[in-house]
C-alpha cells in the first residue's frame, strides 16, 4: 500500500498536466487527483480521506465499492459487457419490469445518461401530439413545450433548450423552437401559457442544480389537470431527485397522480452510466421500431448492475435511512441557521438538501475541501449537499462539526476583509 501510494504521488503531477494540456476546458476542477473511494469516503492521491457530500453529483447513492455492486461488476464483466440491441439480454426485461413496478409506470426505455433520456422524452412528447395516421410531411402545431424558470436538463441540444439558465443557453443559440419558460411554482403563469398547442410540461419534481427548489403540490396538480385536459404529457425530470434520494423511490410519489413520462439516471447503476425513460403505455402505443434507439443503452453487465442497485433499496433499510439521516442533517443545520444569519434557508426533501446563503458560496466550498468534506454550489448562492443513502449518523454528526467549523471560519475571514476594506476607505478619505 505504501508503494503504491508513492506510486500515485509521482503520478499526479503529470495526470494534472497531461488534463489541462489535453482535456477540453469545461470544467473548473479542483488541483487534485482522487484516486478510489470506500463507503462514503473518497481519497486523494496523497492519501487524504474525504467525507463525501457530493456523491458524483447525486450519482453514487450507494456509496463507493459497495460489496454488492463491486461483485456483479466482476461477475458480469467476465461474461458479456456489451451485445446489441438487436437481440435480448437477460438482463433487460426484469429491470425494465422493477422499475415499472416500483414506479407505476407501463414501458422503459434505457438510455446511455439522464440528458439522453430527456431527449427521448421530447421526442416522445411531439410523437404523441401527432394525429396517428398523420404523413410524415404533416407539420404539427401542437409542438410547444412548457419548462420552468430556473431548470436544468442536461446539455444536449434540446436539454439545453428546456433549460432557463442563460449562462447554459446562449452559446449555443439558436435552440429548438417551441420552448416557453413558466415562473416556478406559479399557477396563473402555467395557466396564461398553456394553450391547445402544448404537447408536454416538463418540470423536475425538485430542482437540482436550480438551488433545490420542490415543486408545490397546488402546481404539480394543475399542470396534471392542464395536460390532461389537452390531452399533452406531463413530464417528470427525476433524474437527480429520484431513486431513493428522497426516501422514496420517486419524489412525485408524494403527489396524489402520476406523470406521463419519467426520466430516471443518476443514480441507477451505481456509477456506470446508464439512464432510463419510463413511460406510460399509451404512448408505448405510438412507438414502432425505428423510432427511437441506442448503441450503449441497456447492455447486459450494467442492467445487472442496476437491477443489484434496486435489489438493495428494495432488501435492506436504505430508503428509510435516507429520509431518517435527511432529517437528522436539516435540523442539524437549521440549528447552524440560529448561530449563522447569514444562512437563509435550508430546502430539499430526504438527502437533496439546499442551503441557500446571503452571500457567495465559493470560499464554503473550498474551505470544506481544506477539512476533508466534499461539497459544491449551485447559482452561487446554495450549497449542495447529495450524500449517499447508506450515510450513519455518526456521519451525518460529523458532517455537522466540519460544517460548523467551515462556517465560522469563513465568515470570520469574510469579516475581517470587511473591516480592512472599510479602514482602507476611512484611510483614503
């Protein structure tokens, strides 16, 4: 171990250079290298542990190297990794029918990420307004698609056009035509732009990367009464909020009804990309082959993957560990709200927790690296935290203490940088 520690060391020097000589510079990553992880705890090329309260970006809901995923990785790959979809796996069929079971959906579609299958839902959406029987020179009117301020999809072509953020957008403008935004939550906005030519509503049942924000019930229950009504889809974008990280296998499952279409990754195959679209059968029925499809998704080693991942949730206490440590972190820190004004309020259902701040979270972020905690920051202002759903609760105390000290830390610096300003100023006068 030691040895290959030292290996590590006189590598990282020349992995972090070879990144920034040949990797596309999409990324502001942090100048270090992580090189395995264990539960909920990364380690750095160096050796230093990590508590992880960023989980891959809601990715790694079961920790890292859990025994069970660790020993389907090792079975499956020593047998098929990859066939085609031309041909079944035995794989496919029992996790397409676990998820529809545990969803209340009809059909699945795999996908290779979330942002493919919120493309396959768009795609859906406009197949479904159109008249069955129409020619495929018919130009549909019923094409426009509602999203809400503040979204995030992903960042393919139409993820980023259902995607409020302009920082996201405008690059690439312009975007596929027929997309309006809705203010968030907001019922007589929905209501001015729904009209007979909306063919979807989209929303993510809680924004992710728009600060965590959940979706009200009142709203959630008028885009369904407005979509069914106009016979047009709702769409639920549970790409990070879903899976378990609430509590519950699906955060909608909180609502009284259910989405036409769902769009499930993150946390699926328990790192291994792998996403998936689930849908209702009446518009499995508009579906023919040819339609749709895909290379990489739904191969055999990372549906078993999968189907583990969902064994586990399904076999152990997980999901009610999530809500119960969810619990435990948001009264945590709301304490940490009474001691820290500058904390404005703590959102977010189960292990998808938003603390929203007065001021820039950046020097959070990196003071928390400095102590070994991972987290990062969404629209500037919110910290997010997307631990596992196996974390204890003697993490989520130490989690507290790290935090505590975070918060104190900077807000002393910020403090001091305020009074060296103003004496400056007062100075100059």
């Amino acid at each position: 171990m030691k040895h290959a520690a030292k290996i590590r060391k006189k590598v990282t020097p020349a992995a972090l250079a070879d990144a920034e000589k040949f990797l596309l510079p999409t990324y502001k990553r942090q100048p270090l290298v992580f090189t395995r992880g264990r539960g909920t705890y990364v380690f750095d090329s160096n050796g230093k542990r990590y508590l992880d309260f960023l989980g891959g970006i809601a990715v790694n809901g079961l920790g890292h190297a859990h025994p069970n995923i660790v020993k389907v990785i090792r079975r499956e790959s020593a047998r098929a990794i990859h066939l085609s979809n031309l041909f079944h796996n035995e794989f496919q069929g029992p996790l397409a029918k676990k998820l529809a079971e545990i969803s209340g959906m009809d059909r699945v579609f795999f996908s290779n990420s979330g942002a493919e299958a919120i493309e396959g839902c768009l795609k859906l959406a406009r197949l479904y307004s159109r008249p069955a029987d129409a020619p495929i020179t018919f130009a549909n009117p019923r094409h426009r698609i509602l999203a809400l301020e503040h979204s995030f999809h992903g960042r393919t072509f139409g993820a980023v056009s259902i995607t409020a953020t302009e920082k996201y957008r405008l690059p690439f403008a312009p975007l596929v035509p027929g997309v309006e935004f809705v203010k968030f939550n907001n019922i007589a906005d929905l209501e001015s732009k729904f009209d007979k030519n909306v063919c979807a509503v989209i929303l993510e049942t809680i924004q992710g990367e728009g600060g965590i924000h959940p979706v009200s019930e009142a709203f959630w229950n008028r885009a369904r009464a407005l979509t069914r009504q106009h016979d047009a889809l709702l769409i639920a974008d549970e790409i990070q909020c879903g899976l378990g990280r609430t509590g519950r296998y699906f955060a909608y499952q909180k609502f009284s009804s259910k989405p036409d279409l769902v769009a499930v990754a993150k946390p699926l195959a328990a790192g291994l990309p792998l996403g998936a679209i689930l849908a209702s059968e009446a518009i499995a029925a508009r579906v023919s082959p040819g339609v749709h499809g895909t290379t990489f998704g739904g191969g055999p080693m990372i549906c078993a993957v999968a189907l583990e991942f969902l064994k586990v949730l399904d076999k152990t206490k997980v999901l009610a560990n999530a809500a119960a440590r969810g619990t435990e972190l948001r009264a945590g820190i709301e304490k940490l709200a009474a001691k820290f004004p500058f904390i404005k309020e703590v959102r977010g259902e189960g292990l998808m927790i938003g603390v929203e701040l007065a001021v820039d979270g950046s020097p959070f972020v990196a003071e928390a690296m400095n102590r070994g905690l991972l987290i990062n920051c969404t629209h500037e202002f919110t910290l997010r935290l997307l631990p596992a759903f196996i974390i204890t609760a003697k993490q989520v105390k130490e989690f507290l203490q790290i935090f505590e000290e975070v918060l104190g830390h900077v807000s002393k610096s910020m403090a001091a940088t305020e009074t060296a300003r103003l004496a400056a100023h007062t100075a100059a006068r």
